[in-house]
C-alpha cells in the first residue's frame, strides 16, 4: 500500500482506529506537547488539533508513534517485510545473476526499481496558494514551543532539500528550524550531516548564496526518509519511491531551482548566505536533555506555497521514548541488510530508546575468531553517521538484543572489565553534553561474548541453565492437571 499523501494516511489511520481529531482549542505554546508526550508514553494515536488558539490551520502530530504506525507509514504491515526487500534488492549486488531465469527475474525487478525513480509534474497540490516576497509569511503556521526553556517555536518535521554546489546532488534532510520572525529561521545543520556539507562547501566556492527548499507533510513515506541516515550520494526522494514502491511525485519551485514534493502540504522557499550565523537554541531536545545556544546558518525566505486547505506536520522530541524513535527503530530495520552486506557476522541489531540512537548500539554477532568483536566494533564506527555512536555492545549469535533485560543479564555476567572494554576517542553527536569538547570525545565498546580458549581464556566457560526438551514437553501436556 502507498499512500498517496497525508490526507490518505489519515484516512486509513482513522478507518483503523489509529486516529483522534480534538476540536477543544489548545495552545501551541507547551500545551500541545504535553498533550503529545503523554499520548506517545502510553501508545496512543495520532492527534489532529483542528483548533490551535490564533490559527485557521490544523495541526497533526504523533503520526509514526507507535511500530504499527511507521509500519503503516512505510506501506507494510511488519517493517521486517521492509528489511527482506532491501536484502533483496542488495542480493542483486552480491550474486548477479547467471542463467537466463535469473536474469530475466533480476531485469523485472530492476524494471520496477526504474518505475519508483522521482517523476517531475507541472501542476502540484503543494503550489495551489503562492505567497511570495512580503506576502509570505510564517507566521500562518502553529509552530509549536514544546518546551518551557525552548528559545521560541521551533518547526521539527521539515523535510529540508538542498544540492551539492559541485555534483548538483540532492539531499533531503530532517533538521529543526527556529522561527525567527516572519522570514527568517534558524538552520540547524549538524556537522555530520551532508546538508552541512553542502553548506561548507557552497562556503568554500564563495557563493553569495545556497538556494533551500522546504517541504512540510506529503506521503508518509518521504516524510520518514528525510531522517534516514543514507550514504551522501543517495538520493533520499529516490529511496522513498523504493519503499513505497511508487514514483514520488516532484515539482519545480517557483522562485528557486530546486525540485520538492508535490504532494506536501506546504513548501517554504528560500535560501542561506554562507558565513551568516545566528545563535540558535536552546531546545528540548530527542536526548531528553537541552541543547544550548550555538550559531547556526540562517535561511530566509522568498516564497510559502501551499495547499488550499493544509495542515501542519509536527512532532515534539523530549525524554524518549517520543515519536522519533519509532521513526528511528525502523530506520535501524531498513539499514541493517546493508550492515550485514560488510559485515557478514552481524545477526541483529537494537538501537534502544533510552540510548537515543547514537549513545548505545547493541549487535548479535556470529564471533568466529580472537578479536572478532573488537573488529565489529571499529568496522561500526568507521561506517557512516554510525561513527558516532559513544557506546557499542557486542552478544553472540544467540542472543536476542531486542530483549533488554537478556541483554543487561548477558553483559553484567560475561564482561571481564580489564579486557572486554575498549576505548576510543574519535567524533561524537552535535548533541552530546557529556565530552569535555564539542564534536569530539571518547567512545566505549563492550565485548559480551562468551570466551573460550582462542580468546586466551584457560577457565571452562559455564553453559546456560536451560530444561530438557522432554521435560518442557511433559509440563506442556500436563499443565491443566497441575491446577495453577
């Protein structure tokens, strides 16, 4: 199923009781949130405010919070029918085909790869209302202050597009932007992402400026993949037809030459001057902790298109679990056939909620020499944004690192302290507090496995505790004679 746009997301989410419109008027300042986390906490739906205190337009939010929901999102039922696509997709890299079926079979999947690519249209929902120079005003969207120490309103689910000044490549990305006035916002490019790049980049050939587009809503699945952590050269609008198996619909803007969603609900136009900073933050941020004030690039804004009647995609991040990390959970699921096409050994993989994605990674392993998890370890923080992450534990094959409390009994009983921990120092998260220096700090890896002689261990390592198979059987079959 591929949803056409947020509109047909909401409409299946109320048909499946997912879905809750609230018409008592509500303020976008703190309100909103409180009323959103405590939903998300306890696994309730999606809410459209259809009266936000000073505005026309509707407000949406906790879209993707719960599993069931991004699921949904990303048109299946179970996001691991998601992850058995890509490992299909990627066993056409690794085993090209060879006879004439196989490779009949490969060109009719490649067809359909071909079909999903972007399509360009003319005409567009998202430019059905143009409001350009002074007439463009953001001050029209409910932009919501989530948090009592926030520095204003701050947009969080923008879908921010931005070109390589040398390749012409797109990237679409998910960065929060504090409003600043009618026309101007904060950018929040982190170091590490590639439209941070693009702006160095844009910095270093001296261009006066660097045109950015901003899309808010569309389908459900474009808006997941602009916080998919792809590599720098894929393209995200291209990933997101993949997953929805439907060519994402694109639109010239008008007063830049870039390209965005047709579909979305608002598109914001406009451009940053390269070495324009401006403090940005303080923010409630996704690690439960404020991010300070830090100078950020500025964008300013040429032109708001929208739809006649739109409606304003958010979301709050705070103390997790909040939305993103059902968003982030199976970001991890889609990433983890690529994981396994370089390391082969890596069964599963748990980035939980309270480790806020780049704090704890847990990975099962098939461990079949002395150093393997060590050499996991270094592979992960040598690939991609995955080099951030401050803490890395690694559980043989047989462990379920979905399971937390398996996990914490497999790590306390099985580390030796002196050898099973490894440091390193190397880049860290934009939003990490705890290093001494910005950008930069130590990492910590934790090796879990089971020892044994190639490990230098001379002990005998003690099996689990676990029942006959005869016996588990016996108790099955009399268990309604015990009585209990």
């Amino acid at each position: 199923m591929a949803f056409k746009d947020l509109r047909a997301f909401i409409e299946f989410l109320e048909s499946r009781g997912e879905f809750k419109r609230i018409q008592a008027p509500v303020s976008r300042n703190l309100e909103i949130t409180e009323i959103a986390d405590r939903t998300v906490k306890g696994g309730g739906p999606a809410l459209l405010f259809e009266n936000v205190e000073g505005y026309e337009t509707p407000l949406v939010i906790n879209l993707f919070g719960t599993h069931q929901r991004t699921a949904w999102a990303l048109g299946v039922d179970d996001i691991r029918e998601l992850a058995g696509r890509v490992e299909e997709l990627l066993g056409l890299v690794q085993n090209p085909p060879t006879g004439l079926g196989d490779k009949l079979r490969t060109l009719k999947d490649l067809a359909g790869i071909a079909r999903t690519q972007p399509k360009t249209v003319k005409r567009a929902p998202c430019q059905e209302v143009v409001l350009e120079g002074d007439d463009a005003d953001l001050n029209i969207l409910p932009v919501l202050k989530c948090w009592p120490m926030d520095a204003g309103p701050f947009i969080t689910l923008p879908l921010v597009i931005s070109s390589d000044p040398e390749t012409g490549r797109r990237n679409v990305g998910t960065y929060r932007m504090q409003v600043y006035d009618s026309q101007t916002t904060g950018m929040h490019w982190q170091t590490h992402k590639v439209g941070a790049s693009h702006y160095r980049a844009s910095k270093e050939r001296g261009l006066d400026r660097m045109e950015v587009a901003v899309a808010l809503g569309g389908d459900p699945a474009t808006m997941w993949t602009g916080a998919l952590p792809l590599p720098p050269d894929m393209d995200e609008i291209a990933a997101a037809g993949f997953i929805r198996n439907e060519s994402v619909e694109m639109v010239r803007c008008k007063t830049i030459d870039l390209e965005v969603p047709a579909q979305a609900e608002y598109i914001l136009e406009g451009y940053v001057v390269p070495g324009e900073l401006r403090p940005e933050g303080p923010f409630g941020d996704h690690t439960g902790y404020y991010s300070p004030a830090e100078d950020y690039p500025v964008f300013h804004l040429t032109a708001i298109t929208h739809r006649r009647d739109p409606i304003y995609p958010t979301t709050m991040v705070g103390r997790p679990p909040t939305e993103d990390f059902f968003m982030g959970t199976a970001a991890a699921r889609f990433m983890l056939p690529a994981m396994k096409m370089t390391m082969p050994e890596v069964v599963d993989l748990n980035m939980p909620a309270e480790g806020v994605f780049h704090n704890l990674v847990i990975v099962s392993v098939k461990k079949e020499y002395p150093g393997h998890a060590r050499k996991v370890m270094h592979a992960i923080w040598g690939l991609g944004l995955l080099a951030l992450a401050k803490t890395i534990i690694v559980v043989d094959h047989f462990v379920d690192v979905q399971d937390l409390s398996e996990v914490a009994w497999r790590v306390t009983n099985n580390i030796d302290p002196a050898r099973g921990v490894v440091f390193a120092d190397g880049p860290i998260d934009d939003l990490d507090h705890a290093s001494p220096t910005p950008r930069y700090g130590s990492k910590m890896g934790i090796d879990a496995t089971a020892k044994g002689p190639a490990d230098g261990r001379e002990r005998e390592w003690p099996p689990d505790i676990e029942m006959t198979k005869e016996i588990k059987l016996l108790v099955d079959g009399k268990w309604a004679e015990y009585g209990i």
